[in-house]
C-alpha cells in the first residue's frame, strides 16, 4: 500500500565455509609447537652444515700439513744425502763392515776416519738418518757368472727348481734375443701372456726393481735376494765388506768365510791374500749405496735412495749419481 514505509531487509549471511573468513580461537600451545618444530629444522640444518665445514676445514689443514712435512722432509732426505756425500769423497781409501755394522771408512794407511753422525742429525725443522752400503758388497746380477748366482740363491735356501727357473730368466732378461733357455723365459711365451704384458728386455737391468718383472722372483725371493745384489757396482766383490752370502756365492768355503769375517773386524784388507786371488774378489770400492731419510715431527717425511760412484782426480775426489730414487 501507499504509504506505508518499505522496511529495510537484512542481508542473507554467508556461511563462513565459503569464504574462508571464521575465525577460531587460537591455540597458542599449537603456535608454539609449530615455531619449535621450525627452530629445531634449522638449527639442526646449521649444524649439519657446520659439521661438514668443520670436517672439510680438518681435511685440508691434514693435506697442507703433511705436503709441508713431505716438503720440509725431501729437504731434510737431500741434506742427508749430501752429508754421505762428503764422507765418500773424504780421505778414503778402504771401507769396511764388522759383523754387518755400520760402513767404516779407512785412509791409505788403514787408520780410521771418524764417522760423521748418520742417526737422528737435527736440522732447521726436523732430523735426518742415513745409511751408507758398497755395493760392491752385492753380486751384479749384470756381470756375475751363473754358477755364483746359483750359490747365492743357495745360500737363501731356495730350491733347486725355482733357482733353475730365476738363473735361466735373468739370462734370457738380458741376452739380447728371443730365444729362451730350458726354464727360461722371453716376451713371446711369458712376459706377453701375462695380465699386464710387456717384453723382456733384452738388455742389462738398470735397476734392482726389473727382478720382480722376471719369471721365478716371487715377492718373497726378492725380498730375500734385494739386499744381496747390485745392478752398478764394478762386479768384483769387495772381501772388506761383502756378506757371508755373497763370500760363499763366490767359492769361499764355511772356513775361509769365518776367517774373512773375523778378520775385517781388525782393520780393512790392503790387497788381496794370495789364496783368494783366482776368486774374483777385490778390497776396493768405488760404488756406493746411500739409503736416506728426512724426519718431521718424529715421523718420515721422504726417503731418497741413491747410487754414487767415487771418481778421483787430482784435484780431488768427486762422485757421479748413478741411480736415484725418492723425493725430487
């Protein structure tokens, strides 16, 4: 009707599930839980972090530190070298060994020349040792006659086959053809059916280390034979200094050995006693083997393993690096 005045009519009300809008109360403990949760996430994600920067951080500090004891340590090894160096090319005319002692120099007139120290020597950052052999002390495996390898192989109780088979194959090693001996052994029948072939080398070894490439020399032999033999000395075993194996090796029998041993002990043979002069033995030594090491901290930092052979001159002695091993 006219008149009548038009009330206002409410709006519907929309259900808070659409629009998103209803508040509930909020739960405080919840909130809480939820910030600790994420607290928790991230500190543990520092410390995961952490730990690996601090592990790395340890790893790095360990590689400079043992480059710098390898550095300081070859330094050390060379200084070592040098000083062995300086006792070979003394007033040195013999050298002799008692009871395989430490080598002892002697002048012309069989008096002895003090030993340099050769053990735990101090120097700026760490100490050196070194030792000095002759090589003329070993058998050349480049010179010798087989029967003498034969013994020497003996002398360390190798069997007969084995020694047949070691005798045979440094021959053929360094005979300069292809054609093997009975238990020998060239590139065509062994050396190139091995995993890693290679071929003989038909040539002198130039190194101990080309025994454990020859048929017959297990890892044990050479451990046995190494110290016995030589690759570079004049080839004449020195009765100063050569060991009961290498005596024997060259025809000394048990009473003529013992009789060299003790004598040596007295002082260094001048020359050569007339019943070994058809032995191939001598009572000089040019070669020598220097055996060094640098230490750092108590602990080795390199080793350097050389061979020098004595030359003299008028104005003085002087040595050549015949084989030379180790830091550098």
């Amino acid at each position: 009707m006219r008149g009548r005045t038009r009330g206002t009519r409410a709006a519907p009300r929309v259900p808070d599930s659409f629009t998103g809008s209803e508040s509930r109360p909020r739960d405080p403990a919840r909130e809480r839980g939820f910030a600790l949760v994420a607290v928790l996430l991230v500190m543990a994600l520092l410390g995961v972090v952490g730990a690996e920067f601090a592990f790395s951080m340890r790893l790095e500090a360990s590689a400079v530190r043992a480059y710098k004891e390898a550095v300081i340590g070859a330094h050390l090894a060379e200084a070592a070298v040098e000083q062995a160096v300086r006792e070979i090319v003394g007033d040195v005319r013999f050298a002799a060994s008692c009871n395989d002692g430490p080598l002892t120099f002697y002048r012309a007139d069989r008096t002895e020349i003090p030993r340099l120290p050769r053990q735990d020597v101090p120097l700026a950052g760490g100490t050196f040792s070194y030792v000095i052999t002759d090589e003329e002390s070993r058998l050349n495996l480049n010179t010798t006659r087989p029967d003498r390898l034969d013994r020497l192989l003996q002398q360390l109780e190798i069997d007969k086959s084995e020694r047949d088979t070691i005798v045979a194959s440094i021959q053929d090693w360094r005979d300069p053809n292809e054609e093997y001996r009975l238990n020998g052994a060239e590139s065509e029948d062994t050396y190139l059916e091995r995993e890693v072939p290679y071929r003989s080398k038909n040539g002198n070894l130039d190194s101990i280390e080309e025994l454990r490439q020859i048929k017959g020399v297990t890892p044990e032999i050479f451990e046995k034979l190494a110290p016995l033999v030589a690759v570079k000395s004049g080839g004449r075993a020195n009765l100063n200094t050569a060991r009961r194996e290498v005596l024997q090796a060259y025809g000394l029998a048990d009473a003529e050995t013992n009789l060299v041993l003790q004598a040596r002990c007295e002082g260094p043979y001048a020359g050569v006693p007339g019943q070994f002069g058809a032995r191939g033995v001598g009572v000089i030594t040019q070669t020598f083997r220097i055996e060094a090491e640098g230490q750092v901290d108590g602990r080795v930092g390199a080793r350097i393993t050389a061979v020098v052979q004595r030359r003299d001159a008028p104005g003085g002695a002087s040595v050549a690096f015949l084989e030379w091993s180790g830091a550098r």
